[in-house]
C-alpha cells in the first residue's frame, strides 16, 4: 500500500553579512546569521529544509531564476553593512532580491532584510535621521492596512520587538504598504510589490532572542556609552546581564518590570509572530499550489 508522503518545505535563508562578519557571530554566539536564522524558522516549523546562500562573497555561487523558484519561500538576514555604501557586497545583494521578485517566491526579510526589499523595489535607504534604534524597537504601532494585514496576525496594537539598525528607509516604493511605524522609524513593517513578486518585511528582528541581543549589544557598548544611551561600563554590563538572566528565565518579572518587556519580546512563541504568519500564510500556501505540502 502506497502512502503519500508530501515534500517537506524548503526555504533560502540569504545570509547579509561579509565573512568577517560571519565569523564574529561564530565567535560570539556559535553560529553565523543565516544558521541561527535557519535554526528559528525550524523551530516553528521542525520539518522544514533549509539551505544558504553567502551574496556578499565575490565569487559566491548564487541561485538563478530556476533556482529560486524551486523554493517555497526565501528569508533574508539582518547585515552589519550599508546600503548606500555601493560595493560589490551590496549590489550582488540588491541584483538577487530583483531576481527573487522576478521569481515570484515568497519573501521576508528582517532589519537589513526590509531595507533590500525596498531598494531593489525603487525605494531609498539612508541613515536613519532619528537615531540610532538598538536593543528593543518601543511602541511599534500597527497602521489601518497593518491591522488586517497577515503578516501581522496576532500582534496587538503596539507592541516591542528585538531591534538594531543605524539606517533606515526615507522613501517607500511606489508600490508599498505600510503596515506599522513607531516613533523611530516610520517604517517597521510594510509589503512591497515588484514585477509579479511581493516581499513581506520588518525593520527589527523577531528571529532573535535576548541573548543574541545582548550578543550584539556587547560589540556596541562603546557606541551606546557615547552616544549617552547607557551611563557607563559598569551600567552597560549590568544591563545586559538582565538580558541575559532573562533569556534564562522569562519568568523573572522583576528584571521584565525594570526594562519595560513584555510576552511580545519574552515569549519564544509570540515574539516570532511575524516568522510563524509568513510560513503559515505564504510558503505553506506555496507549497500547496506546487503539490508540494
């Protein structure tokens, strides 16, 4: 008797950063961007296929047209890089996202994620004219579109997220819609649209938990300390090892209370809303239409 078993989902994951880069997170947290990355989307989903790809290498062996369509949904990583720097790490990355709106694949992209999906669509990313946004995005506000929108599904009105990001986009594509901003960055989250591909993107990082926050936020302490956002050494190594005995234990309400986080940023479930919304509502579906799922 035969018994048919469905493909599993397969998924991109497009890693931002440059190997020095790369190996710093390996160094620091035991794995690259687009393995920690990969690793979340698994967790949501255990029977997911994951592969990489490294754009930002020259010489890097990168899937064409055919290639990516042969994937139910493509995610793209956070980059320590700048998009209005215009080197070949940067281009070679915007070049693919046109490729994998030509393509037609599901994508989502995080924090340098959004920011490619909106050039490669026409838009502009400069630095951010409000500042430096780092350790958590405050009071992220959901727009009207936002609200019924399904990339958002279960997030309340406002909410926090994990965030790091020194640029930003000033200027949507024609073809946008936004769907939540705060106070920072008008642009937290949005869909773009571009030559038959649609993109779903947020500006912070669902995908990372306290301790990678507070992984991150190690190798910019001198940068928060000048920039007056933590009064010294000594105040920046105590926040951050709230952050940590957090990640340890969620339940700790006392160090939750002191640093304003709630279930959206402490809940392991919750806090990948946006990652969950996108296999569930646009690779699944994908899926389906090919007879894969």
């Amino acid at each position: 008797m035969n018994v048919f078993s469905p493909k599993p989902l397969r998924v991109l994951v497009v890693d931002g950063y440059k190997r020095e880069q790369r190996e710093e997170y390996v160094r620091d947290w035991g794995a690259t961007p687009s393995e920690a990355y990969a690793a979340e989307l698994r967790r949501i989903e255990p029977s997911l296929v994951t592969d990489i790809c490294l754009p930002a290498d020259e010489g890097a062996n990168l899937p064409d047209g055919a290639g990516l369509s042969s994937y139910d949904g493509i995610a793209l990583t956070g980059s320590s890089l700048h998009i209005d720097s215009p080197e070949p790490a940067v281009t070679r990355q915007i070049d693919l996202m046109r490729a994998i709106y030509k393509s037609g694949t599901p994508c989502f992209g995080s924090c340098w994620g959004i920011q490619i999906g909106a050039v490669a669509a026409g838009g502009t990313v400069t630095l951010n004219p409000n500042g430096l946004e780092i350790g958590f995005a405050r009071r992220i506000s959901l727009t009207e579109a936002g609200a019924n929108h399904p990339l958002l599904a279960g997030r309340p009105a406002a909410f926090d997220a994990p965030a790091i990001h020194f640029d930003s986009i000033v200027a949507p594509p024609n073809d946008a819609t936004i769907l939540a901003s705060n106070a920072m960055s008008p642009i937290q989250a949005a869909e773009f649209r571009q030559d038959g591909g649609s993109f779903w993107g947020v500006q912070y990082h669902p995908e990372f938990s306290l301790s990678l926050v507070a992984t991150i936020l190690r190798r910019h302490s001198k940068i928060l300390i000048e920039r007056g956002l933590r009064r010294d050494e000594a105040d920046m190594n105590a926040w951050l090892a709230d952050l940590d005995a957090l990640d340890a234990d969620p339940a700790r309400r006392d160090l939750a209370w002191a640093h304003g986080l709630d279930e959206e940023v402490l809940d392991p479930v919750k806090r990948v809303t946006e990652l969950r919304n996108f296999l569930e509502m646009r690779v699944k579906p994908q899926a389906s239409v090919r007879g894969r799922a």
